[in-house]
C-alpha cells in the first residue's frame, strides 16, 4: 500500500504536547458533532484529558453529543479495579463530562467468552458508523493500543497476550507483578486504521525509539505504530525527548494547531 507519511509537530516539553493536543481535539469537537472518539489510556494521556475535562467546564466543548470507545482493556481485571482502563477513564474523564455512561464504550475485561466480546466490541464500533477521531499514545516498543510487535496489520479487535516488556511497562498501576494482567482486549491495527483521523502523542526519551522506528523504519509488524504510515490523515504531536531520534527533525512548531 502507498505511504502516506504523518503530519509531524514537535513541541518543546510534554505539558506544551499536552496544550497542543487538546486545541486539536478541541477545535474537531466544535466542528463535529456529534463526534466519536476512539480514545486511550496512560500517563501521556492525563495532562491531555486533564484539559479536555477543563474545557467542558469552561463551556468550550461538551460530550453530550459524543461517543468513545476505548482502544482496550485488560482480560479479568474488573472495572472497578484501580489498575483498570475503565477506572482510569472514570478518573481522568468519564466523570467530569458530561457524556452519557452508556455512550462511553471499553472493551469488557470480565466477559466469559473474551473473544465473543472482541467480535461484539468491533461490531458496536462499526454499528456507531465507526471512528472519527482515534487518540493513541505509544508504547516503548512501538506497540498502539495492545498491538504488540508481530500484530498483523489486518487485524481486528481481539485477546492479545502482553509482551514482558509492556507488562512491566504498566506494572505501576497493580500491587504487585503477579497481578499484572497477561492478557487484554485489543482494538486491532485495522481497526485502527478505519478511523477517519488520528492523533498520535508521544513524550519522553523513553519514546523515542518507537517513535523513529513508526516514523522512519521499515512498514511492518515489527513496529506496530508503522501501519499509521499507511493511513493518510495521522497527525503526530512530540516533545523533543520523543522526536530526538527522527531522521528528518521537523521544524518545531510554534502555530496554533488548526
Ligand atoms: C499502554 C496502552 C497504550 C498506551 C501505552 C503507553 O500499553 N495500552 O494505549 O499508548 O500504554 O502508555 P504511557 O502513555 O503511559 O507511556
């Protein structure tokens, strides 16, 4: 398939990534409603919803006309476990918007049948007339959502094992390392893709391997983040730590984001 190389912004620190990204998330939902959302967890996320959640308040946006479905969540883990993707979500941003419960959508990690609830999740996206605007963040080895190195590019909502890697990635948020989830629910790398647009963030010098591998390396499963190069309306947003590695350094940016 063609390339279609991202837009790409630096910025200079992660709270200017996070000011950046929520004016682009903002300004799509003043100019779409009623809009759905695919959104993500994890620390590069919590200063973006952070403002997202201000600009509800202030009146800028509202989520009452919108939709969200999470990118995933893990398997047995139950919603209101403080090391779940639900309860993060509660935190950060279902509870102080005001979009309504039953339209703020997350994979169940409890289902008996985890792959009838994989089938049911990709079903409700594609029955919401499917995604308008998808935010993902990364993971340190160029994982998107729960696609771990080795996912197929034409893949679809389903239970992936965790790489070590990532496990011990996201060890922090549970007691302790037996209790964390080897297993989740993922949205697939062509789920993925059938969003209309995405807005990938990404901070920190931890990143910036992943980061140049998606933007510069080769297209295919060893890099997941890569498969983003053959969509055609990706919008990358960095801090410096996380562009460090890119081959062609984008001019930093100063623009207001449209
Ligand atoms: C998890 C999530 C990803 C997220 C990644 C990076 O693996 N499934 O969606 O992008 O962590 O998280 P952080 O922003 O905390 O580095």
């Amino acid at each position: 398939m063609k390339e279609r190389a991202p837009r790409i912004e630096v910025v200079g620190n992660a709270n200017a990534v996070a000011e950046r990204a929520a004016a682009f998330v903002i300004a799509r939902m003043r100019d779409r409603q009623p809009i759905n959302l695919g959104l993500a967890t994890g620390a590069t996320m919590t200063p973006l919803y952070a403002r997202l959640v201000a600009a509800t308040h202030a009146g800028l946006i509202s989520f009452r006309a919108a939709t969200s479905f999470n990118l995933d969540e893990y398997v047995g883990v139950a919603p209101q476990s403080p090391g779940s993707f639900h309860a993060y979500m509660q935190e950060h941003l279902f509870r102080h918007v005001d979009m309504p419960a039953e339209r703020a959508r997350i994979p169940d990690g409890m289902a008996i049948e985890v792959a009838a609830e994989a089938a049911r999740y990709e079903a409700q996206i594609a029955a919401a007339g499917g995604i308008d605007l998808l935010l993902l963040g990364i993971g340190a080895n160029g994982h998107i959502g729960f696609n771990e190195p080795g996912s197929d590019f034409a893949s679809r909502t389903r239970e992936i094992w965790l790489d070590e890697a990532t496990r011990i990635a996201n060890a922090g948020n549970f007691p302790d390392r037996v209790s964390v989830p080897r297993r989740a629910i993922t949205m697939g790398i062509a789920t993925i893709l059938e969003a209309r647009s995405i807005l990938l963030i990404a901070t920190g010098p931890e990143k910036a391997a992943a980061v140049a591998a998606a933007i510069d390396g080769p297209i295919g499963p060893a890099c997941p983040a890569s498969a983003l190069r053959q969509h055609g309306n990706v919008d990358v947003l960095c801090d410096e730590p996380a562009a460090a590695a890119l081959a062609t350094r984008p001019r930093a940016s100063n623009r207001r984001r449209a």
